[in-house]
C-alpha cells in the first residue's frame, strides 16, 4: 500500500477543509505537501486525480465523507508518522505475520480460541498503531491508580533502594 507523509499542521488543515466542505482546498494542500517533499527528494508531483484520490480516501477513513463513499483501490494514504507494514504474533502455535487490517481479521476469527481480552487487547494495539500513523501523541495510563498511602510508601522504598 502506498502513502504520503504530510506534516500534523498540512494533516490539521486538510481535516479542517473537509469538515468545512471545501475538498479542492484540501486536495490543494495535498498537492502542496507533495511539492515540499519533492524538494526534499521525496516522491514525485501528484497529479490532480492522484491527489484527489487521496484526499477522498482520508476523507472516508476519518468519517469525513459523504455516507456511502467508497475508496478507489488506486488512492494512497494520507498519514502523518510513520507506517506500519508488519506486525508478528503469536496466537499459541506459530508466528502470525499481519498489517493492521490483517491484524483485525486475525484477532476477530481467532476470538474463539484467544478469548475476549486477548481480542480486545489485539484490537487497541492496532488502534495505537493507527494513532501513531496519525502522528498523535501516544501515553501510557494505569488504569488502576495506588490510592493506598502504604503501598505508594513500599514503592517510594523500593525506588529508593
């Protein structure tokens, strides 16, 4: 699968000009962001349908499109960090070598035998790893916060040894 990189500022304003219903000004910026990494020696100019393309497809990934878009096979990504080609598991048996989409599929028909949780936690990596394509800020967060003054002391005990 092919993609651009943009920068999270071209990315913002391209969201920006779909919600506000102006496409040719995103497909524009599109273009633009083609242009400056054409300088850099990246990827060649877009033409107008490619950058169309692409913009209709970020447009239908993000729930920015009309209901009932489609996405034409030949659009690239739009993403803002870097992409996820592979990712291996192991479900128990062997390595599993997916992409994202691959991942999900996996994870949902091998629900039976992996259980609920193991399910859900496959499907929130491949959404981290989305959110990283994104270029959104990723944080770690305990779910479950020590409220217990005796324990925080233990740990502060064990930070300190």
């Amino acid at each position: 699968m092919q993609f651009i990189r943009v920068t999270s500022e071209a990315r913002q304003q391209i969201i920006e000009c779909l919600r506000g219903g102006q496409k040719i000004a995103a497909i524009k910026i599109l273009k633009e962001e083609a242009r400056r990494i054409q300088g850099t020696g990246g990827e060649p100019r877009w033409s107008l349908r490619e950058a169309k393309l692409a913009v209709e497809r970020f447009a239908v990934e993000r729930g920015l499109a009309k209901p009932g878009s489609t996405v034409d096979p030949e659009a690239v990504r739009i993403v803002t960090g870097p992409q996820v080609k592979q990712i291996v598991f192991n479900f128990g048996a062997d390595d599993i070598t997916v992409d994202l989409e691959g991942m999900q599929m996996t994870a949902l028909t091998e629900m039976q035998n992996i259980g609920l949780d193991a399910c859900k936690e496959i499907l929130d990596v491949v959404d981290i790893f989305r959110a990283i394509e994104d270029g959104k800020e990723i944080k770690i967060v305990d779910p479950f916060p020590v409220n217990d003054p005796d324990l925080e002391e233990f740990g502060r005990g064990i930070a300190d040894a």
